[in-house]
C-alpha cells in the first residue's frame, strides 16, 4: 500500500480456520490454536507499526463454551500461557490491553491474568488491543439495556433520554472508536455475533487464508482494500468525497 494512504483507525478481526489449519496437517485442533498465537503477534506488531490506534480480536465467543469440553481446556490454558508471556512486551511497546466479555465463567487464573494485565497496561497509549472473551454482539447490547434499565429505575435516568449515544455508552467499547475495518479469516463470509452495534457502518474484508496463515501480506491486502472504499455514511458519492477533501485540507 502506498505512502500516505487512508488508514483504518480501529481494526476487528474474527480470527478463524485454526481448527482447518490443523487438519490439513493430520494435526489436533490444538495445535492450529497455538499456532494461531504467533498470527496474533505477527498482526499486533504490524497495526503498532501502522499506527493503528485500536486492534479488536475475537478471541473466545460466548457460543465457543459449546465446543468439546477437552478443546475449550486447551483453549483457556494457552490463553493463560499466553498473557502470562506477552504481557510484559506488549507492555513495552506501549499496548493497552482491554478485555470484553462475559467473565464469569473463566477460571480464577485466567481472572487474575486478565487483571494483571489490564493494570499493568492501563496508561500505555501507543495502542488499544481488545481481546473479546466470553463475547458476543447480543450479549452487549443485553447488558447495555439492562445497565439503562436499571438506571431509569433507579431515576438516575430519564428514558426519554435514552438515544443511540446512551446505549453506545454503555456497551463494551465505550470510549473507544466504532471499528473502519473488520477481517474475517478462513473463507466464511458473516460476523459470527461480533460487534454487532459497532459494525454499522464498517468495511468488511474476507479472506479465505486461515488465520495461523495470516501474515503481513494478508494485513496489507485488507489494508489496501479498505484504502479503495468510498466510505459514505448514508450521504452521496460526491457528498462522501467533498467531505473527504475537506477533511484533508
């Protein structure tokens, strides 16, 4: 992608095929999880050269917890392996790391790990990493309604009040930048329960490279696919594009 092109703020990525990918090798599913870590590195590294502000991955949903029950331990595991290692160079490298998601049902080592590292990162500016654990898109929008619900219950809101920015404001990302550009590995084309307030007017790139596959040619294909979108927001395409020359002045 050239010098000077358009550059997504926020980027979420569904990060899907590990299973695929250790299959096609005789490999367990497993072993297309752990090798999915190093597609993490290798794509947190390339939007923190960027200077991407904020990185969105969808780590664990909230219907993962149906899959095998020997799986979704391996899963909490390296995710535990994994904090417990990148913390401390995510931190170096000025991340913030943020966790969104139904908790609760984590175990205790992975609740500590979690906290550690949002403390440890909390004033780091250099970038944003969300890993969405426990989540999905209904789930958010469900906990929003129920925080308004019990504000105006509470009468420490009034529900002729509540507009798009209330609820915005109390979902997961609050505070942060609704996603420019969305990735989803491994071929299938939908959202998968992710995001689904945020996505509303975000650019969607698929590709069917698995994601331990995922490498910086892949990000700067999806890079550059966005870069040729016309983003208009509802208005005409010479509307969207006076708007973007404005901008740019």
């Amino acid at each position: 992608m050239g010098a000077g092109a358009r550059l997504p703020r926020h980027i979420a990525i569904v990060m899907d095929g590990n299973g695929r990918w250790a299959q096609r090798r005789g490999l367990p599913r497993t072993a297309g999880h752990r090798a999915g870590v190093e597609a993490v590195r290798r794509t947190v590294e390339g939007c923190r050269r960027r200077g991407i502000a904020v990185l969105t991955l969808f780590a664990f949903s909230s219907e993962n917890w149906r899959r095998p029950r020997a799986e979704v331990r391996v899963l909490m595991d390296l995710f535990t392996q994994t904090l417990g290692s990148e913390v401390a160079r995510l931190h170096e490298h000025g991340i913030r790391v943020r966790f969104v998601g139904e908790r609760r049902d984590f175990g205790p080592a992975l609740h500590r790990r979690m906290a550690e590292a949002e403390e440890l990162t909390r004033d780091n500016r250099a970038m944003d990493l969300v890993l969405a654990v426990g989540y999905g898109g209904r789930w958010d929008i469900a906990q929003a309604a129920r925080r308004i619900a019990a504000e105006a219950a509470d009468g420490r809101l009034d529900p002729s009040a509540v507009d798009e920015e209330a609820v915005a404001g109390r979902l997961s990302l609050a505070g942060l930048p609704d996603p420019d550009l969305f990735i989803r590995t491994g071929g299938e084309r939908r959202i998968s329960n992710f995001l689904l307030w945020h996505l509303a007017y975000t650019e969607l790139h698929f590709t069917d490279t698995l994601w331990p596959d995922f490498d910086e040619g892949d990000l700067e294909a999806a890079l550059a696919d966005y870069a040729g979108r016309q983003r208009r927001f509802g208005r005409t395409g010479e509307q969207a594009e006076a708007l973007e020359k404005a901008q740019g002045a």
